[in-house]
C-alpha cells in the first residue's frame, strides 16, 4: 500500500487547524479517523508529518545447526 501524498496529508491537518472535527476530515478525506489522530500526534510530538520508512526486507538465515536439522527433516 502507497503512502498518502504530502499534500494530502497537508490538507488533511488544515481542515483538523480549522476546527473541523477528526471524523468529519477523515470521511471527507476517505482515510481512517486513527490515521488521522497518529499523523496529528507526530506533528506534535516530532514535527514531521512525511511518510514513515517502510519495514524493508527480512533476511532469513538458519544457523549451521538449525540447517543440519532442517537437511536431516527433509
């Protein structure tokens, strides 16, 4: 899944600045209502409101011993 663009997310925080309610933003920017809460909090709290890294790819490696195991299993 994409991330939401930066203007989004920017229009998104000026509706919520000028006092429109959470779950009224969030329906008319079809996004949930606990997106929205997270991105206001880590404006708060970091000061940014880009895109988070994505989790990137995972390495699995067997030890020596586990391959043993896993050669002796199949």
């Amino acid at each position: 899944m994409k991330a939401y663009s930066m203007d989004h997310r920017r229009r998104a925080l000026r509706m919520c600045d000028a006092g429109r309610a959470t779950r009224e933003v969030a329906r008319a920017l079809d996004v949930s209502e606990s997106w929205l809460r997270l991105l206001k909090q880590r404006r708060r709290e970091d000061n940014t409101i880009g895109p988070r890294p994505s989790g990137g790819r995972r390495h699995w490696h067997f030890e020596p011993k586990h391959l043993r195991r896993l050669e002796r299993w199949l």
